[in-house]
C-alpha cells in the first residue's frame, strides 16, 4: 500500500499573510533570529492495496494540481512511503 505526504506552500514572491503574522509575533516574543518564514498545508494520501507506486504517483499529482493547490500561486511538493497495515 501506498502512502503520498503532500505539502503545498506559496510561490516565491507571493504575499503569506499568516507567515507574517507568525514573525511579528515572534519578534514581539523576543525571537528574532528569522529572516523567513513559510506556512502551508500538509496532506497525507492512502492509496488502494492493488495500486503501483506508479500508479498512485500519477493519481498524486493530478489530485495536487487540479485540488489540492492553486497553481497560480502555490507549488507542491510529495514523497511516496510504502505502508503496511
């Protein structure tokens, strides 16, 4: 069985106003060691027993493209783990 662990964050050059928020925070809290932060969202995708990793990479990736991200202004990224349960 097939397990994908999806991140999607925004492009660079795009505005993160809850990244921002979490440095001012941070920087009112005394740490100011951070010149960056990023937020985003993680998912996590089980695949079907009887599906290939490369069946379930295909699958992935159109589920990133057309739902999970907006491609305009995120990116993704996902690594594939086999799991047994």
């Amino acid at each position: 069985m097939w397990k994908a662990k999806v991140v999607v964050t925004y492009k660079p050059g795009i505005l993160d106003p809850e990244a921002r928020t979490i440095h001012q925070a941070l920087v009112s809290l005394g740490y100011t060691d951070f010149n960056h932060i990023e937020t985003g969202k993680y998912f996590q995708l089980t695949f079907k027993e009887k599906m290939t990793r490369d069946q379930a990479e295909v699958i992935a990736r159109e589920v990133c493209d057309k739902l999970l991200s907006n491609p305009v202004i995120q990116k993704y990224t996902f690594e594939m783990a086999e799991v047994s349960e």
